[in-house]
C-alpha cells in the first residue's frame, strides 16, 4: 500500500511542478501545449489518489490509532481538503482552457495567484501525509519494534 501511496505523491508532485512552470511562465511564455497536457489529466491524477487515500490511506492510518487521539477529526479534515482541493482543481482546467484558447478570462497575475495558491496547499496537504505514513512505515520496517 505504501509503495502505492509514493506513486500517488510522484504524480501529485509532477502535477505540482507542471502547474508552478505555467505560473512561472505567464504572462507571455505560457505554453498552449503544457497547459493543455496539464489541464486534461490534472483533474483525474487528483481524483485518483483521493480515492486511493481515502479507500486505502485512512481506513489504514486510522486502524494505526497510536499517531493521535483525535485521528478521525484529522482524517475528517483531509477528506474536506479533498473535496474543495477538486473544486479548486475543475476551476483551474477550466482556466487554462480558456488560456489555450487565446481567450483568458482574468489577468495573467489573477491566473498565476490561482495556481500557486493551488499547488502550495496540495504540496501541503502531502506533507502531512507523508508525517501522519511515518507511523505506518515504522510498523512495516523490517527490525524495528511496534510502537505498541
């Protein structure tokens, strides 16, 4: 599972640096063929690993326990994230949609302030992840005791 969730994160995290080299290039270097490659698969690289975390990631982290007392109100939390990160990421395709068309809705500041605003909070949003697997990688660690 955790090797599946590593996978999930190198997507997540060459979707990250697809979006911050639009953000980067705009106003006038923003490639109409990185956008549109970005902007057809970002919202099912992000879809999928929500469906994995939240069918494989939790339900293990929460059988865990040990990591915090409150674990349902943390994973509670994560799973809100998700929701409005794919709101977010449906209003971001359709943005640079329309940049692909020659036909931006909103300045190329407002465009950029959209998708580094994006990306940071899903960075974020791994980060955590990736502290709160710490607990299951420990259990999986060939010669370490269980943390019982």
């Amino acid at each position: 599972m955790l090797d599946d969730f590593d996978a999930h994160q190198h997507q997540m995290e060459v979707l990250c640096g697809r979006l911050e080299l639009i953000a980067d290039l705009l106003p006038d270097q923003a490639d109409p063929t990185l956008c549109k490659f970005t902007s057809d698969g970002m919202v099912k690289t992000l879809s999928d690993a929500q469906t994995f975390e939240e069918k494989e990631l939790f339900p293990a982290l929460e059988a865990v326990g040990a990591l915090e007392s409150d674990m349902s109100k943390i994973i509670a939390q994560l799973r809100d994230e998700h929701y409005e990160d794919l709101c977010f990421a449906e209003e971001i395709r359709e943005n640079l949609r329309t940049i692909i068309e020659g036909e931006p809705t909103q300045s190329a500041n407002a465009t950029g302030y959209m998708l580094r605003g994006f990306f940071e909070k899903l960075r974020r949003h791994m980060a955590y992840e990736r502290h709160l697997t710490a607990s299951l990688r420990q259990k999986k660690a060939p010669g370490r005791p269980d943390a019982s």
